[in-house]
C-alpha cells in the first residue's frame, strides 16, 4: 500500500531496491520481505516516475500522462498520488511571451521557467506543441538573442545572426526543409535532433532558416544594446 504521507523521507524499513526497478517492472516488483513495513513513500517511487517520463521526451503529455496514470496505476499506485506530485516534475502550466517561457510558482504567481529550473531540472509541457520537454536554459556566453526569431551566435571563431522558424510538423510537398546551421534536414526530426537544435539555439520546436555573418563592430553594437541597463 502507499501511504498518505507524501513526504520525501522513507517509509522505515523499506527495501532500497525500488529505485532500480524500470516503469515496466512496476508490476513484477521483487516482494518485501516478512516483518518489513507494507508502506511506500514518494521519495522511492520518484526515480520511476522520471525514468518513465525521460523515455517519453517529445511525445504528446496528454498521452504520456494517461501511460503514466494507467501504468503505474496496475503496480497498485493511487492515481491521487502522481496527481498530487507531478508538479514537482513536470511544469504543466506553460506560456510564452515575446520568445521566454513563463510559468506559476508554488503560489501560483507568474515566474520564469528559467527561474524554476535553477532550482532543479525542469520538464514541461510546450505551450506550442503540447510535447513533453526539457528545459535547456540559455548559455549567453556565445549567444545574444536579439528577438523571438532571431539570436546572434558564435559558431567556430566567426559571429552569425540566425534567422528561426517552427520546425515544421508536415512533410512538405516540394523540397526538403533543412537546417542552415547544421545542414541537415529538419522534416519529421528525431527526438535526438531537437533537443539537438534546442541546445544550439536555447529554445525548443524551432530551427535555423537563414543565418549571415555578423563583423566585430556590429557585434560589439549589439552586445551594448541588449546589456542591461543599470
């Protein structure tokens, strides 16, 4: 049984091997040994919880969330219980304002995503897409995002603005849709690919579609526009 306690301490005397075991031996779970307590805690079920929501990175969360609920829900975990503490992994209440991410803190004030991940890794639903994500926060060390669709990038030793737009969700009739910054094409992308693309360029569900070369002059006018004012 699990217990109404959602803490994240232990229940005593609990086997540690839980945390090993995958979403799909949820059901085959080695049984405790006599004596032990019957009681489980969120803190040993966590670990699966992730692991299963990792494997589902880019699918639709609706269909994932169902998978989860019915999956685990056969191992014998109330649905109240994962109800109660997705939350805590998955931001589900998600917008976007002029290219950033925003969300609700745990007093349902508006925050930034980027904010809330600073506190622990953070996957979420895109507002656009309705896919399960990760949040990839933004290096700007190599980067100056200059709009919603457009970011100046170092790529080797030279400077290039990037001109972005949605990864396309239809093969296209004519053509192939194709990455200027990696060349590759970008229609129908693996899970792989995106969150490729979403590491290169600080945002997801988007790709380059032009880029041009950027001089020192240029750059340097545009690093003391976007710097914050004091």
């Amino acid at each position: 049984m699990w217990t109404d306690d959602l803490s994240d301490e232990p229940a005593r005397g609990e086997p540690r091997h839980l945390n090993s075991a995958g979403p799909e031996d949820l059901p085959s779970l080695e049984p405790m040994k006599p004596g032990r307590s019957s009681k489980r805690s969120w803190s040993q079920l966590r670990a699966q919880v992730q692991r299963f929501l990792q494997a589902r990175l880019e699918q639709p969360w609706e269909t994932t969330r169902h998978e989860l609920l019915l999956t685990f829900g056969a191992a014998g975990v109330p649905p109240r219980i994962l109800e109660q503490r997705l939350p805590d992994l998955v931001e589900q209440d998600v917008w976007r304002e002029e290219g950033v991410l925003w969300c609700r803190d745990r007093n349902a004030i508006p925050s930034l995503l980027e904010r809330q991940a600073a506190q622990h890794p953070r996957l979420y639903v895109c507002p656009e897409t309705g896919l399960l994500r990760r949040f990839v926060r933004e290096d700007t060390r190599n980067r100056l995002r200059t709009s919603e669709w457009s970011l100046v990038r170092q790529l080797g030793k030279r400077w290039y603005e990037i001109s972005l737009a949605p990864l396309p969700t239809t093969t296209p009739r004519r053509g192939i849709t194709e990455d200027v910054v990696l060349r590759c094409p970008v229609d129908a992308p693996s899970s792989t690919l995106v969150a490729r693309l979403a590491r290169l360029y600080g945002r997801e569900g988007v790709y380059a579609r032009d880029k041009r070369q950027v001089g020192k002059a240029e750059l340097q006018r545009l690093r003391e526009e976007l710097s914050p004012r004091g």
